[in-house]
C-alpha cells in the first residue's frame, strides 16, 4: 500500500491502524529488558519464587518475633519468619555497558574523499553537525538502548537561530532526538514488500496537568503528522500537518532480534540462586558450633582465658566443621561466568583477571580482545546502515539551508566506519609507522610536545628550543687572550 492509498482511509482512526499495521516484528518486551537491566527486578529478590524460610521454635523461645499457627488437628506451633540470602547481579548491565564501550569508546570514523573545496566544506559542516549534537554520547545512548531494549530510533529536526558555524550563513540548526522504548516510546516502522521504509511512528504519551494526552506521530518523506487521542478518538493536532523540506524521512532506526542478554539470562538466574544458596550455607554455618555429649557442669565466661570447662565422666566436647569445601560449588560458579562471558563475546577484564599479564605486545593485545572485535563486526550489520542513513538526512538538510551546496551534497561520498575500541602498545605501534616511514619522524616537533601534555604553552616552548639548539650549534671565534705576566 503507497502513502497516498494510507492517508486515503475513512478516518484518522483508520490510518493509524494501518501504519500499526506493517511492523512486521513484535515489539519489545519492555518489562522483561527493565528486570534484566534492574537487578533489584531479578527473581531471587522475588518472595513468591524464592519465599523466606518459616523455622519452628520453642513457645518460650523468640516469643516476639514468633508466629502461633493451629495446626490441623488443634495443636499450637510456633513459627519465626528466616529471611533467605538473595544475592543479585547486575551482569546484564555489565554486558551491554562493555558492548557499548567497544563499539563506540572510539568515535566512528567518517570516511570521504572530496574533490573540490565545496566538498571540502561539506565535510567540515557534517562534523560540526556531529560535535553540535555530541555524537559521541548520542551513539552510546543508541547503542545502550538497541542492546538493551532491541531497537532505538533518532530524529532529526531544525531550530531557527542564524550561524554561520556550518560554513555559511545559514537560518537554522540541526537537532537530533531519542526514540526508544526505555523512554515508553512505541516505534511503528512501515516498510513496502522491498523492505524501504515508507513511514515511520511513534505511540508516546504526555502527562498535561493531571491527566495523560496519548499522541502517535509520523513521519512521511513529505509531512510531518501528530494526532491526539480524545473522546472521539485520534484526531489531528492543530498545525499539523507540517511540510518536511529534505523530500526523505528525517529518522534513522534501529533494530536487533534479541535482547543482548537473551541467551544467558538464565544462566545468571541460575549463578544468583547458586550464589544465595551458597550465602544461606554460610550463614548457617560460619559461626562455630560445639556438640556436646554427656553431661556438662559448668562453662568458662566469655573471654575468659585459660578457661576451665567441667563435665561427668564421658562427657565429650568437640567443633562441628565441614569436613571438604564445596568444590562442586565453586566449579558450577566458575563454568557459569565463563559461559556468560564466551557466549556473549565479552572479555573478562576485571582487576583480577588482567593483573598478572604484565607488559604484553600489540599483537597480543590484539588477541586477548579479539572476540569482543569480532563482536564489533558482527554489529555493523546494524550500524554501518544506521550511521549511513544519519549521514544522508545531514547532507539532505545542508542541501536545502545552502541550496549553493544542494548538488554537491547529493553526490559526496561519506562512509562511516565503526572503530573497535582497542588498548594499544604505543610504542609497537610507533615502530610500526616508523619503519613504513622508512625511519624518519611520522610527526611534527609542535605535535609531540602538544601530546606530551607538559607545555602549558606549546609555542613558547618550540621556540625556547630552537633558540637553544641554534646556540649549542653556534660558536665564537674571537681575538686570542694574551697572558699579562708572559
């Protein structure tokens, strides 16, 4: 169905359903990511599946805190409410923070060759563009949210405020904001059987006064439309609908199929029941215990040393104590956490872990986190098309605010490119580019003491040094000194 044939129904209750209509994937279990990512929301911070421990005690023993209940046939016990350990771990939130710091803890490099000076300046614009919006945040909002939430989208907008910070004199300026499902927005992509996206919506909700408004918005290549829910059901803002000037959706989105999580969050189910278990154990246990057999007659005091304890004859006393650690514990705990980490392609890089590497190579380096890198490719999937589009509605808005550029835009290349974060062996690396230079210096003397980071003036500094290297070079050739006494 075209948009014309959409916007064509009977009634603006019509239009909606069908823009619902073609999200041919389910949306987000929104609950479901929030109690992953929240682990005060795990199961075993849940009293019905793991309930506190009801303990039978004496009639005369904990009398306040006990619970009398008749039981069956009319006899009285008394109950004292045992609160079970529950041990909970934020691993899903570990997960997908290290995700995010791989993908983007560089920023995305956008590549371009261009050809003139008009292209030159296009480029200059869309990274001013970029640093306006600080992309660098912007991408790791998007990334949290399609790894936590399975999708996010971006919308792109303008403001009116005369500049020239883009290279020309222009009226407006570029504004991007977040449509996820962590914020309640419901994401309503419509594609055609090619898979384009002829639309997109949004379902969200604004609380005015004291009363909630329920919108749903969208956005075509040509218009911007809003409607608000009343008691005749959605109708039309008024202003709306408002023309959109870049003849293309202004939104980028993004999806993946699982939660980053999905596949191991049983397995941490199982590592916080282990870990609980192994704390209630613990509890019981910790504290010495004596078994006494035969009679007792009289106790040491506490802190009393060189204490006598006396007893009958045959009276035996003796410390109850595990007789072999828990070894099946501590392995199942050890094969859980390493399955986590291999199955979601996260390096383990606690202190730990990494103390004993010492100093290591570049090479090496490169192998420790190489399956988390892989993991960076595999996400290109999504983010080289992502970021791609970004790029397109940028050059289409400063085609339209500098119609000079309109061409020019239509036709620069600018290909971003996702740059896995890597520690780096600085100095294998500058051998490396110092042997492709055949030896000779890959950067500028200003540069060096720039990066140094000592100079608080690097200018100065350059100059003092070559003033003292002109002097150590130069030298005096005066009159001879004759001795006065020769």
């Amino acid at each position: 169905m075209t948009i014309k044939e959409i916007f064509g129904k009977a009634t603006d209750n019509d239009v909606i359903a069908e823009l619902k209509l073609h999200r041919y994937t389910p949306q987000p279990d929104v609950e479901a990511a929030r109690k992953a990512l929240n682990p005060e929301l795990h199961g075993i911070n849940d009293p019905i599946t793991r309930p506190d421990k009801k303990v039978k005690v004496d009639s005369d023993n904990d009398a306040d805190s006990a619970q009398r209940v008749i039981s069956v046939d009319g006899e009285s016990v008394n109950y004292r409410t045992e609160k079970v350990a529950r041990v909970s771990l934020a691993i899903q939130r570990l997960i997908i923070n290290r995700a995010v710091s791989f993908c983007f803890g560089n920023p995305p490099e956008y590549n371009s060759t261009p050809i003139n000076d008009v292209e030159r300046s296009i480029v200059k614009a869309v990274n001013h563009i970029l640093y306006d919006v600080k992309s660098n945040s912007l991408n790791r909002k998007i990334g949290r949210s399609i790894f936590g939430f399975k999708e996010c989208a971006e919308y792109w907008y303008t403001v009116d405020k005369e500049h020239t910070k883009y290279g020309f004199n222009a009226k407006h300026k570029l504004r991007c904001a977040i449509f996820s499902p962590e914020f309640d927005d419901k994401l309503y992509p419509y594609f055609d059987e090619t898979g384009d996206m002829l639309a997109f919506s949004r379902a969200f909700s604004r609380k005015i006064l004291k009363s909630a408004i329920d919108y749903f918005e969208t956005f075509t290549a040509d218009e911007h439309w809003l409607w608000a829910n009343g008691a005749n059901g959605y109708e039309v803002v008024p202003g709306y609908p408002k023309p959109i000037a870049i003849g293309k959706i202004p939104v980028v989105y993004g999806y993946q199929s699982k939660f980053e999580t999905e596949d191991v969050n049983k397995l941490i189910d199982r590592l916080e029941t282990l870990l609980s278990n192994f704390a209630d154990t613990n509890d019981y246990h910790a504290s010495p215990k004596i078994f006494v057999t035969g009679q007792i007659n009289g106790w040491s005091k506490k802190g009393e040393s060189g204490s006598v304890i006396e007893g009958e004859d045959g009276a035996t006393m003796q410390y109850v104590s595990w007789q072999s650690a828990p070894e099946a514990v501590k392995l199942e705990i050890e094969t859980l956490l390493k399955m986590i980490y291999t199955i979601t392609q996260t390096p383990d890089i606690s202190f730990d872990s990494v103390k004993g590497l010492g100093a290591i190579s570049g090479i090496a380096l490169k192998l420790l986190f190489m399956d988390a890198h892989l993991k960076v490719q595999d996400k290109r999937e999504i983010f080289d098309e992502y970021l791609q589009r970004r790029v397109n509605i940028i050059l289409a808005y400063i085609g339209k605010m500098n119609t000079a550029w309109e061409k020019d835009c239509e036709n620069i290349v600018i290909e971003p490119e996702l740059v896995p974060y890597m520690l780096t062996n600085e100095l294998d690396d500058l051998n490396y580019w110092l042997t492709a230079n055949g030896n000779k210096p890959v950067i500028s003397q200003e540069e060096s003491i720039e990066r140094a980071g000592i100079s608080k003036d690097v200018n100065m500094t350059v100059q003092k040094i070559k003033e003292q290297t002109a002097s150590e070079n130069s030298f005096i050739i005066g009159e001879p000194q004759i001795d006065g006494d020769a």
